[in-house]
C-alpha cells in the first residue's frame, strides 16, 4: 500500500492539477486534497476532501492523524503580484504554514516533504540569461524574499533535523483547468481565455518582457518525478527550466491559429516584478541530478491550450 499523501492548497492552480495528478499515480484513496475553499468538481469528486487553513497548526495535525498521512506537498502561498499588495498577509501565509509543515518533518510525523519555490528568488542583481543554479539571490519582492527565505529554512531543517524537504524553482505555470490567481507570470494564462473569447487581450507587461515559463503537466512530471528519485537531492530547490517567451511572441503564436488576435500593453505594478526575474534558466543540474526533461514547447503547448479552452467554453454555453 502506498504511504498516504496530504495536499495542502489543493484548490489553486497547481495543486489541483498535481491532486489529480498523485490520484492517478497512487491511487486516489491515498491522496487526500486539503484547502480553505472547495475546488473544481473534477478534485472534489475524484477523492477525499479536508477544509484545512495552512496557517492553523491544529487542522493540519488533525487531517494528519485521521489519515495517516506520511507525506505532504504545501501548495498555499500567495503569489507575487498580491504579495505586493499585502506584505504582511502574504509573509504570513508563506512562512508560517512552511514552519508548520516542516516541524512535522522534525517531529517525525510526517516522512516527506514537497514546498515549491520559484525563480522569484532570484533579482535586479542576477544574470538574467540561462540563470544558474546557484547564484546571485537578492530578490526584490515581498514573494521572493518570502521563497528565498523558505528555502534557507528548509535547507536548516534538512540538515539540522535530517527532514526530507524537496523543492523546484517553478518558471511561470501556464494551464488550462483552473486560473492562476496574483501572480506576475499569469497574463500568459490569460491571454489564451481572452483570444478565445474576445480576440483581444490587454497585456499587465510590457511587449519584450521575457520570462521563464512552463505548461503544467511538465510541472506536475518534474514534482512527481522529484518526490520518487531515490537520490537525497543536494540541492534544496531545482531550478527548472522548459520554454521562455515574450508577450509579443506567445501573441504571434497565437496568431497563426486566432489571425483576428490583437494584443495591447498597459503596463501595471507587476512591470517591475517581471524586470527583477530571470528571462531564462539553466536547469542542468536537475537534468543531471533526478532526469528532469521538459516535454512541451510553446507550439505544442499553444495547441493544448486553445484546444481544451474551446471545448471547455463551449461546454459553458451549453
Ligand atoms: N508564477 C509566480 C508569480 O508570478 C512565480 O512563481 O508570482
């Protein structure tokens, strides 16, 4: 029997899709979702369900207990686009549900560990081009520094306290099931909702915003992938890598199958997020180290999205 598997923020744009994801791999009776709200009805019907706040140490232990759970993935975090928007609240939720997951792992209630960081670690000061596994790291977000310190903290626990604690650095997640919900690289989600249904989209960045990026089912691939090596990882957050792209060019690959398509650029608050991050990333150690590869390019993934988009619309309208 597999060992039982608690997703915390199962709801939100990655947590749903890696949900169905380890319900598929380990059977969905040993994968329980947990979030504040309830989620898309393809998560709730598809396994067990828990109402768990990531910041109340009592409800996690609780699910724990009843479920014998020996691995969890937290997947609540605010986003950096919102974080900006409430410093506080988002140091608060990023932080203190971290220490509350990992002092599970200290305490030997739980056996392992999944916490996504990002390439919002990285800033101003960081080569921007094919960005290294370990380099300059001076973020300038309240996010980034929010997932700058959380991998600090992971590598003190898994060191000090031998806790098993495994994290990539996600690229912008681009997907079709559920939005994305505050963050910087969502406008690359967006754009494909509004090309189908208005033809026309207002992009939040500048056209030549380049950044690092990445279809969902290779995110979900390269965390199930990560949780099941058997090497105890050196490194305690992957960068990994898959497509870059601008806002000018994922419009032109949009073009080719919506010609009608415009694009326009009103820049916001989150230009400045997007200028302090990477425009691309070198991922070789995680090649390396657990075999990540990448499977989608912008083509393929341009074709997923407005294919399952348009089935899905025109499911609503029915
Ligand atoms: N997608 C995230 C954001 O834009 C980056 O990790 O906030």
């Amino acid at each position: 029997m597999s060992d039982k598997i608690l997703i915390i923020g199962a709801c939100g744009q990655i947590g749903s899709e890696l949900t169905l994801g380890l319900r598929e791999t380990y059977g969905s009776a040993n994968v329980i979702a947990s979030d504040i709200r309830e989620g898309m009805p393809e998560l709730m019907d598809s396994g067990p369900f828990e109402f768990i706040d990531a910041t109340n140490k009592n409800q996690i232990e609780d699910a724990i207990r009843k479920h014998n759970i020996k691995i969890v993935y937290l997947m609540a975090a605010m986003l950096s686009g919102a974080a900006e928007i409430n410093p506080e609240k988002a140091w608060n939720l990023n932080m203190t549900s971290l220490f509350h997951v990992l002092n599970l792992g200290k305490d030997n209630i739980v056996e392992k560990i999944f916490w996504p960081s990002s390439i919002a670690v990285f800033g101003n000061s960081t080569p921007k081009t094919n960005t290294e596994q370990q380099t300059i790291t001076e973020p300038s977000t309240v996010y980034g520094i929010s997932k700058l310190s959380g991998e600090r903290w992971c590598d003190y626990y898994k060191t000090n306290f031998n806790v098993d604690i495994r994290s990539v650095r996600y690229p912008g997640i681009i997907s079709w099931k559920t939005m994305p919900g505050g963050g910087t690289t969502d406008y690359a989600v967006e754009i494909y909702h509004k090309a189908i249904l208005e033809q026309e989209y207002e992009c939040f960045l500048s056209g030549n915003s380049r950044l690092p990026m990445m279809f969902m089912d290779d995110a979900i691939k390269a965390t199930i992938d990560l949780m099941q090596t058997d090497n105890r990882n050196h490194y305690i957050a992957y960068n990994i890598g898959a497509i870059d792209f601008t806002p000018s060019e994922i419009a032109s690959v949009i073009k080719k199958h919506i010609p009608t398509f415009k694009i326009s650029y009103a820049p916001d608050f989150r230009q400045k997020i997007a200028d302090s991050w990477p425009h691309s990333i070198d991922d070789s150690q995680a090649r390396k180290d657990w075999g990540w590869r990448h499977t989608y390019d912008i083509e393929k993934m341009t074709l997923k999205m407005l294919s399952k988009l348009k089935e899905k619309y025109s499911q609503t309208k029915l």
